[in-house]
C-alpha cells in the first residue's frame, strides 16, 4: 500500500494531508483544482497548474504485483519537481520516504509504502547512467511508455508548435476573450473614425467591459453572460422609463432630493437625491430576480439568479455598469461638449472624451464599488435570510454615503482632489474586502477560478 504525505518544508514538520495511492489511477499534482492532489494556489504561486505526476509501473519481474511501484514525472513543470534534493528530470521510480518537493519553495510531499514485495534498484543508483534518465525496460508505464535520455533531450511537435498542446488551455483561461474584444472594438473604433457619437459609445462600452472584466475576474464564479448584460439593459430602461420619473418624484421632491445653494444642504440633498436614489434605482434589477430564484435550484440560481454574495455583487457592478454607460454618454459628455462649443468643436469634443475616459476607468472606485457593496448585501441576506431587512438596510446606506461623499467632495477648493482620491480608494477597498469575504462565504467556492488566475 502506498500514499503520499504532504509535509512542511522541514521533514519533521507535521503533516497537512494524506493522499492514498490507488493502483488502478495516476495522480496530478498542481494549482488546477481538477487536480487528483490539489495545491494551495495562492500559497504557492510558482506551481504549475499540472506539475508532477505520480504513476503506477507495470512491470513483468516475477515476484511484483502491478502497483507495487511508483513512477513521479515532471510534465514540464515551470519551477521543476525535486526529489530528495535533486531535480528529476523525466520519470523516476520512487521508493519509501523520498522527499518530493515541487519548485524549490513549493510544496512538500513524503512518499510512503509498505508490503513492497521487493526492493528494486532505482534507475538513478545504476553505474555509469545518466541520473534519472535510463529506465530499465522492466519499468514500464501503464502506457507502455520507457522514458529514456533520446526522449528527454527530442524536440516534441507540441513544444515546437505550442498551440497544438495549450490551445484549449488558453481558451480555458479565458485569455483569447479579452483579446478578441479589444480586437473588435479596434476595428470598430477605425471604422468610425470621424464620428464622434459612435466614437465615444463604442470606446465607453469597451472601457466599461474591461473595468467590469477585472471584477469578473476577482470574482471567480461563472455567471451566463447574456444574464450579466441583461442587467446593465434593464437598468438602462429603468432609467428611461416612467420608473425614474417616479424615484425623482419621491426621492426630490418628496424628501429633500433637490440640490441646494448652500454647502450643508447640498450634502442633505445629495444623499436623499443622488446616493439613496441611484443606489435603490440600481438594485431594483437584483431584488427582481432574487424573487423570481424564490423556490428554484440552487443550480438555476448560481447561473442566472441570486443564491449568495457573489451573484450579489457580480449582478449589483453589471447594474452600476449600464447605469455609467448611460450616465456617462448621455448626460456628462454632451453636456461638456455643449458647454465646451464656444471653444471650437475638436476643443469641446476632446474635452468630452476626456471625461468619458475618466469617469468609465474610474467606475470601479464609484458607481461599480457602490453597486457592488449592496450587491453583496443582497446577497449575503438570501445566504443568510436572518436579519435580511437589517442586512439589505445597511448595506443600502453604506453605498449611498459613499455615493454622497464622492459627489460632494469634488469641487471643495484645494482639498477636492485628495478627497475624491481618499474617497476612491476606500471604496474600491470595501468592494475588495466584500468579494474576498464572498468568496470564503460561497457554497461553491470549491469551483472558484479567482484562486487559478495567473
């Protein structure tokens, strides 16, 4: 019987976990959590996502039972694989207590076996061969396969042509998406080259797309991307629609939403008229569909619904994104064109996009980190449906304060600019702590691919 035991860097450190060896399977080391022996991806960093493998031998020698040995192989690790203080190079048969550690500060592994029917040299103890490299054609992979020097030192088709072997891998990765979209939105970009209206639409949705993107990413769970777009739309439509005019009736009107004259009132104003507002008018998407998931699986709510945190605050950014968008194209930069005309029309236009590009790369630290913040809220009390009223409540005012306090801020003399950055900064660090806090909470963390990025 064999198993492997991860250990601390020193051999006496106790042990983390036990992996029992079935005869019948091979076992990957690595990052990639579909890994038979999965490691910490975020404690080690220089593990390849498939570092070593360990392999049952078949061998003909009279008096061993398939399984009785083990191979361990490097596939080509980043960092290599050592075994006992030495790089292996290739395929080595293993015997008990070797030390297996994968990269030179990587994780460490104790191989361990007993009952073994015989002790058979290691290919690495023969005179005048190569360490690690002649195999006795005795020990043969369940494959058949005799790793030799010839074959270590050949040039394989898949590392010559790198595409032919890693091609699904970049595409798991989700690396061709990005380059594809900005491919796209540069060739569209030329194509409207003189038309400053599709000029700017199209730069603030590839902008808004790349700073939701990296939100995506820290994120980590797959949601359908057609539910995520769908809910930047329907908070453009809200905004649009008879529903706005009735936020604006309640929220300015009713309550005092009106801007005023004087410096105290115009923070009273801008909370009930811009952060509440905005942020509830944001929201109404999410709490829809938190109801509509009432009663579905958790399957239907992990893919189009709200089942915790995550969803929360993944719907709650795709929301603040559509709300940008459209904030952004049409209101702010025509409104700085307009304002900018007597200056020339390429003076006005140029100043439009210029706060076109700062307001949409600086989402992230505004409407994306509000609407997160109570996307997360919302989240956290279908999770955790105790005390939900109080949850969705505080989560509300938080996001409105901050909301309030950036749009304040801005015009004080002097100070304004240090205070929007001050204020930035906090914001996108309590988005930040809010998904690292979701992704410890999430009942599917085990699927989370933020811990496999890079």
């Amino acid at each position: 019987m064999a198993s492997l035991r991860q250990i601390g860097k020193e051999d006496g450190d106790s042990a983390q976990s036990v992996y029992r060896l079935v005869q019948s399977q091979s076992f990957i080391l690595g990052r990639d959590l579909d890994c038979q022996i999965p490691v910490d991806p975020l404690l080690y960093t220089a593990v390849s996502r498939r570092h070593a493998e360990i392999r049952p031998v078949t061998t003909t020698a009279g008096n061993l039972e398939p399984g009785s040995l083990w191979w361990v192989c490097d596939l080509n690790s980043s960092n290599g694989t050592f075994v006992n203080g030495q790089r292996l190079v290739g395929c080595q048969v293993l015997r008990d207590g070797d030390r297996i550690v994968l990269g030179q500060q990587g994780p460490a592994f104790r191989f361990e076996q007993t009952n073994q029917a015989i002790d058979i040299p290691n290919p690495r103890d023969i005179p005048d061969a190569p360490p690690l490299l002649q195999i006795p054609a005795r020990f043969q992979t369940a494959a058949n396969d005799v790793v030799t020097s010839a074959d270590v030192d050949r040039v394989t088709l898949t590392q010559l042509l790198p595409i032919f072997s890693t091609g699904l891998e970049i595409r798991r990765k989700a690396y061709i998406l990005p380059a594809l979209v900005t491919i796209v939105a540069v060739v569209a970009l030329f194509f409207v080259v003189g038309n400053p209206p599709w000029f700017n639409g199209i730069l603030a949705t590839y902008l808004g797309l790349a700073a939701y993107y990296r939100i995506y990413q820290l994120c980590g769970k797959k949601k359908a991307w057609w539910v995520l777009v769908l809910m930047g739309g329907v908070t453009i439509g809200l905004i649009q629609s008879p529903v706005f005019v009735l936020f604006t009736t309640v929220f300015r009107q009713i309550l005092p939403g009106q801007v005023s004259s004087t410096a105290s009132m115009s923070l009273i104003n801008m909370f009930f008229g811009a952060g509440l507002m905005e942020e509830l008018l944001k929201a109404l998407p999410l709490f829809v569909l938190a109801f509509v998931g009432l009663g579905r699986s958790d399957r239907w709510r992990d893919r189009y619904g709200i089942r915790e945190p995550l969803d929360g605050i993944l719907l709650g950014t795709a929301s603040a994104m559509g709300f940008t968008l459209l904030e952004t194209v049409g209101q702010y930069v025509p409104g700085i064109i307009l304002s900018a005309s007597t200056y020339g029309a390429d003076a006005s236009q140029a100043q439009g996009l210029q706060i076109l590009i700062a307001r949409l790369l600086g989402s992230v630290a505004g409407h994306m980190a509000y609407s997160g913040y109570f996307g997360y809220a919302i989240g956290l009390a279908v999770l955790k449906p105790r005390g939900a009223a109080l949850t969705i409540l505080v989560g509300w005012l938080t996001a409105s304060i901050l909301h309030t306090m950036w749009n304040s801020v801005g015009g004080l003399p002097l100070v304004g600019p240090f205070a929007l950055a001050t204020i930035g900064l906090f914001s996108y660090a309590l988005l930040g702590a809010a998904i690292l806090k979701a992704r410890s909470l999430s009942p599917s963390r085990e699927k989370n691919f933020a811990t496999r990025l890079g």
